[in-house]
C-alpha cells in the first residue's frame, strides 16, 4: 500500500473506533467494510480488525482509567464470565460459515437500539441491584453467550455488552461504556485475537496504521463520552445500534 493509502486506514481506524468508544461499541461498522472493501478476504479481514481494536481498549482504557472508578467485582464478573466464550467463539468462527450468525446479530442489534429509544429513562441514572445468586449466574450467563458472538462476528458484541450491563447490572451508559471498553475492547477482543492471529491470517502490514487510528480514536471517544455524558452516549449508542445492525444484514462483497 501507498503511504496515501496508510493514511486512509488510519483515518477510517480514528473516525470508525472514536464513535465505538462513544457509543460501547460498533468498530466494526465502518473498520471491516473498509478492510474488505481494500481487497482482504472476509477471514483475514475480520482477523486484521479485532487485533486492531485491542488497540481501541488500551486507547479508551487509557482515558477511562484517569477518571473512572471501577469495581474489582464487576470487573472480574466480566472478565471470567465472558472470556471462555471468546475463545470458543474465535474456535468455531474458523470452521463454520459466519453468515447466518451475522444476519441473526443484526436483527438482534436493531433490536437493542429500538429497545433504548423506547425507552428514555434507561442508562441515565445508576440503579442499585441487590446481590441474589439467580440474579448472578443469570447475569454471568449472558455474558459468556455474548463473548461466543465477539469471538466468532465482526461488529455488535460491543454493544450488546453495553447494553447488558446498563439493563441488567444497573448502570448508567457511560460507566457501561467504559467497562465496555476495558474489558471487551481491551482483554476480549485481545483473547480473540490471539486466537484468530494464531490460528487464522493476518494483514499484518496493514496492521501499524489501524492500530494507531484505533488507540487514538479510541481515546478521543472515550474524552466525548465522559465530557458530554449519558445523554449523548445514549443517543450514540442507538445510532450506532441500528446502522451496526443494518451494515450485518448487507451481504459480505
């Protein structure tokens, strides 16, 4: 690639994975369709992205870490919960068609952005949850189905975390948002890729560009989604929801 074309990906990494940081997810609406568009095949495109959006968690990580405070707790639900689904995910992506899953994840993405519009009031405030066992597995069960789908599709799961944790962990957008970032960003996507560069192929020239774009668009939304709040963040991740969902249902060129 010429350095014009470098530039492009870095370009397309910053605006692609600054609205994921803002949002909680969505990376891969605009990063996959770019890679595939430039000539990647679908397997090595979906392995170049997620080894770069490790660099969007350590990016929004880096911002959320100065200003957020995170619960160990919850970080280690999130963590253990979700991580062996990642790693299966990644597994199976390799040996079975990603078709059928993708337009699934997409009707499902739409859905959980219909779901926040309708309801105005989600995500602005934080709500207690009191601690119950049925209330944990069930929470931890969710997650770990979350991570089979990040580990195996291109875009949404980020989202679905999102959401997840704002629905039924009772937080606000933004905290969910940046424990979206740290751990799915950062350590999920990091473990699917590990898996995916081990076991698939990587552009890996490719890779320096969109792993700047992504740290520093990374960055730059987490800054937007603590300076200008939940109500933002809400209607950002609604956006990014219904046109993720939509880019899922397009059919792979």
């Amino acid at each position: 690639m010429t350095i014009i074309e470098h530039l492009g990906l870095v370009f397309i990494a910053i605006v692609a994975n600054g609205f994921s940081a803002l949002a909680g997810g969505g990376a891969g609406l605009l990063q996959l369709p770019a890679l595939i568009f430039l000539g990647l095949p679908y397997p090595v495109a979906l392995a170049t992205h997620k080894i770069a959006s490790v660099a969007l968690g350590a990016g929004a990580g880096l911002r959320h870490f100065k200003k957020s405070t995170f619960e160990p707790t919850r970080l280690a639900i999130i963590l253990l919960a979700g991580l062996p689904g990642v790693l299966i995910g990644a597994w199976l992506v390799l040996g079975i068609p990603p078709r059928a899953g993708e337009i699934a994840l997409g009707l499902l993405t739409i859905g959980l952005g219909w779901y926040s519009w309708r309801r105005p009031q989600l995500g602005q405030v934080v709500r207690e949850i009191g601690f119950s066992w049925s209330h944990a597995l069930i929470g931890a069960a969710g997650l770990f189905l979350i991570g089979i789908l990040n580990g195996s599709l291109a875009s949404g799961t980020g989202l679905m975390v999102t959401l997840w944790l704002v629905r039924w962990y009772g937080m606000n957008y933004t905290q969910a948002v940046a424990y979206t970032m740290v751990l799915v960003g950062l350590v999920w996507n990091g473990a699917g890729a590990l898996m995916l560069g081990t076991l698939g192929t990587v552009q890996w020239d490719w890779l320096p560009a969109l792993l700047v774009g992504s740290f520093v668009g990374g960055y730059l939304g987490a800054w937007a989604a603590q300076h200008y709040g939940n109500r933002l963040v809400k209607r950002a991740f609604e956006v990014v929801t219904v046109l993720t969902g939509i880019a899922l249902l397009l059919p792979v060129p």
